[in-house]
C-alpha cells in the first residue's frame, strides 16, 4: 500500500513538472550578458516583464504579509495568474522569446511550484528536477546577490515561501540534529531570535546572531551548517549600514558556496526549520530597485 501511493505521488509530481514546463521552460545558468539584465528592463518585452514583477513582489509586500509568514495558497495563484496574464499579453513566453528574462521565468516556475496542492511533491523537488536546480543555484552561487536584489525579483522569498509549504508535510522538515537544535548554542540562539523578530528590533537581531556565533566557536560546536548561515543571515538584516550589509552578505554567499553544491543539499537547505531564507530577502529588500 506505501509503494502503492509513493507511485501515486510519483506520477502527480510527474504531471506537475509537465504542467510547469508548459508555462515556462526552466531558463539555463545566467551568461554574463543575461546577468547584466537580471531586472530584465531591456527588450520589446521589457514592459510585460516589469507588470509581471509587480504581481510576485506583492506576494511580501501586501499589507499583512512578509517573508517570515506563509502567503496563503489564494495569495500565491493570484500572483501566478496575474503574473502570466501580463506575460501572454507580450507574448513573453513565446518560441520567440525563449532567450529573454532568465530570472523572471526562472521565479515564474518557483512560484509555480509554491501554487502546488500535493506539497509531498515539494519535498526533494530539485533532486528530482535537475534543470530547475541548476539555475537556482547559479543565482545562489555565482550571481551577487545584491545585484539579484537590485533586479527586483524576489527569488529568496519565493524559496523561503517552497521551505515554508514543506512544513505542511509531516516529517519533511529537518530533524534537530540536521539544523543544530539539538545543542544549547541553537536551542538559545532559536530563542534570541524569536524574541529579536517579535521585537522588530535590528540591534537585538545583530546580537542574536552574534551571540550563537561565538557560543558555537566557544562549545566548538561542528554540526549543522544551516544554524550558522541563519546566524549571518540575521546580522545582515539587523546591520542599518549598508556597506556593512553589503560585507555581511558576501561573506554568507561564500558560506553558501561551501555548504551547498549539489541540488540533493539544496533540497536540505530548503527543508530547514530556520527562517533562514526569509531572513535573507528581508536583507536584500533595501538594495531592490524601485
């Protein structure tokens, strides 16, 4: 009967991946000249691109709503819709466009993945879906992630929003010992930055990072990788200057770059119990063009 219905979710994650590669093809990694327009604000399509934009940035920046909170599935398919009714009108997912706006389609598929109602399918989506992974993790990798904040698409909330949605699937999240809860460092540092967030306070937040860090160093702490990141994710958001941001920021993408490189940890990344990418596109949000 468990094989039975493994197969069952087999097939409808199947479906969903045709469903996805009908709305848009999976973009390949950023070129150098791709990158230059990660905003996408150039080309006949230009202005489809920018309405389109519109439609994911108010999924975190609705009154209400956040990248610390699940968006509600209603919110998500409004976006969706909205999002590729902008992008028919320019014929931006047409053959001829196949070479245009690599992020916007890459987000366009994230997002469609969030919309998913079966969220099992979500829990080793990239392991299973390698060109997905790879994009992604060319824009977690190799692409500055201010310059991606600068484009205005919102890719660490819409990872964080699939991370979130995971936690509806029983036993998909990481076990304590996979995020570091499991040790007093963790178990304080959980706590510090519940309080921090609560408060809305950035110097508190600072601290909270700043305080397991250096409890991990203390306790030689060697377990989990994602507790750390969490840690310099909340310095980045709690830091008010933004060369210190900036700092902050590059030093958790070289962090990235030593943790994840494969798209199996990238599904554990994605599967942690850390507000980790929320924390991280809260970050970004200062440096995001108007």
């Amino acid at each position: 009967q468990q094989k039975y219905q493994q197969q069952q979710q087999y097939q409808q994650y199947q479906q969903q991946q045709q469903r996805m590669q009908q709305q848009a093809q999976a973009p390949p990694a950023p070129d150098q000249d791709e990158a230059l327009d990660l905003a996408c604000s150039a080309g006949p399509r230009a202005e489809g691109w920018a309405r389109a934009k519109l439609y994911f940035r108010a999924i975190f920046e609705t009154e209400g709503t956040s990248p610390l909170q699940m968006p509600s599935r209603e919110l998500l398919v409004a976006a969706l819709d909205g999002a590729m009714r902008e992008l028919k009108a320019v014929e931006a997912l047409s053959p001829q466009a196949a070479d245009e706006c690599g992020l916007g389609k890459l987000c366009l598929q994230l997002l469609s993945f969030a919309t998913i109602e079966d969220t099992s399918a979500l829990v080793q989506m990239f392991a299973g879906l390698e060109q997905l992974a790879s994009p992604v993790m060319t824009m977690l990798l190799d692409v500055p992630w201010v310059a991606t904040a600068q484009a205005g698409w919102p890719i660490f909330g819409l990872l964080g929003t699939i991370n979130m949605r995971k936690g509806q699937v029983s036993g998909a999240l990481n076990t304590i010992e996979v995020d570091g809860l499991n040790d007093v460092p963790g178990q304080a540092f959980q706590a510090e930055l519940a309080a921090a967030l609560q408060a809305a306070d950035g110097g508190i937040l600072m601290q909270a990072g700043q305080n397991y860090l250096a409890r991990a160093e203390a306790v030689g702490s060697q377990g989990s990788a994602l507790a750390p990141l969490t840690a310099l994710a909340a310095q980045a958001l709690g830091n008010p200057q933004p060369q210190e941001k900036i700092a902050i920021l590059q030093a958790l993408q070289n962090a990235f770059k030593q943790v994840i490189g494969t798209a199996a940890e990238l599904d554990v990344a994605l599967s942690t119990n850390w507000p980790m990418w929320g924390l991280i596109q809260l970050a970004l949000e200062p440096f995001a063009a108007a």
